[in-house]
C-alpha cells in the first residue's frame, strides 16, 4: 500500500486519531494536576508525563536522566525525518513505497 496514494486510509482513521488526541489531553492536564498536589513547581517539565514508567532511572543522577531524555527526543526525530523521507520519495516517484526498486533492502526480513 501507499502512504499517500494507496487504499492505507481506513473509515475509522479519523476516529482512532481523534480518540488518541482525547487521550493525550488528558494525559496533559492529569499530570498538570500530578504537578500542582506535589508541589514541585518549575521543577516539572513540560511533557514529562511519567517520563520513565519502568522505573528504568530510578536513583540515577538528573545528568543521567536528562541525557536519556535529550537521547529519545533525538530518537523521536529521528523517526519523524524518516516517515518525511518516505513521504517524500513516493510523492516524487508516484509509486507505492513498497515497489520503488530501491527500498527492497528496507522491506525484506533479516532472517
């Protein structure tokens, strides 16, 4: 399928996204109200809605935690470069991600 000109757009699209929308603005003001009954101020970041729900860097030092932070900011845009690039490559060439001849590496199995 197509990112852009295929059949990849399902009925239920708009619905899935408004609901994961619903769901993240309730993750923000849940964690607004998480920051204002501890009373730890400026020191909440912004987005730092339970940042590390496995516990990965309890104890570890704030250098620590705020370089994993930068890490999977970085990682996250990283990936949106990514889907911008094949976005891009199909709206170029006009054809499906998946038969464009130089992607066949991407889209084989390692095994």
């Amino acid at each position: 399928g197509s990112l852009i000109y295929g059949s990849v757009t399902l009925s239920y699209f708009p619905l899935v996204m408004t609901a994961i929308m619903l769901l993240l603005g309730y993750l923000d003001v849940y964690s607004q109200a998480v920051k204002d009954m501890d009373e730890i101020g400026e020191a909440f970041l912004p987005g730092d809605c339970f940042w590390d729900p496995l516990k990965v860097l309890e104890g570890a030092p704030d250098s620590m935690k705020r370089n994993m932070q930068e890490r999977e900011l970085f990682n996250g845009r990283v990936a949106m470069l990514a889907f911008a690039a094949f976005v891009w490559e199909e709206g170029i060439t006009h054809l499906p991600l998946i038969e464009i001849g130089s992607n066949d590496l991407l889209l084989q199995p390692a095994y």
